[in-house]
C-alpha cells in the first residue's frame, strides 16, 4: 500500500520529503497475499473463496486504502524493492 509510520519528527520529515529526500524503512509488512484471499466491496471485507462476510468495514477511509492497495498490485507497482 505504501503506507508509512513515523514515530516522532513528523514536521522534519515532511519537509525532507517534500525537498526531494527519502526515507529508508526499518521495516515493513508486505501484505500482497491477503489480496488473494480478501476483498472489500465498500461494506464489507469478504472472503473470495465463498463471498463469506468477514467483518463489517468500520473505517471506510481504511477500506479504500486497501482497495487501492488492490489496484496497485493489479497493475504492478509497488514501494518495495
């Protein structure tokens, strides 16, 4: 999804990026596979296997993330190396 947390030195970091600087992850979470077996129809997370409902989404902004976190694997674009 190219989601990023940054704990502390949040205006510092903006500004760095906005210059034209980067950032180098400590880590990340690598979550394509879920894709293969979850998607989100606005509503709901479902399962793709039986169109079995999961949960509820709760967060509607989270569930377009991951949607479009679906769209960027679709078409091959993606923030790890």
């Amino acid at each position: 999804m190219g989601i990023a947390w940054v704990n502390g030195g949040n205006h510092s970091i903006t500004m760095g990026i906005v210059q034209g600087g980067e950032l180098e992850p400590e880590y990340y979470y690598d979550i394509s596979e879920v894709y293969k077996y979850v998607y989100c129809d606005g509503e709901n997370f479902i399962r793709t296997e039986d169109n079995k409902v999961i949960a509820k989404v709760t967060n509607v902004e989270f569930a377009a993330i991951f949607e479009i976190g679906r769209l960027l694997i679709e078409k091959g674009m993606s923030f790890i190396d």
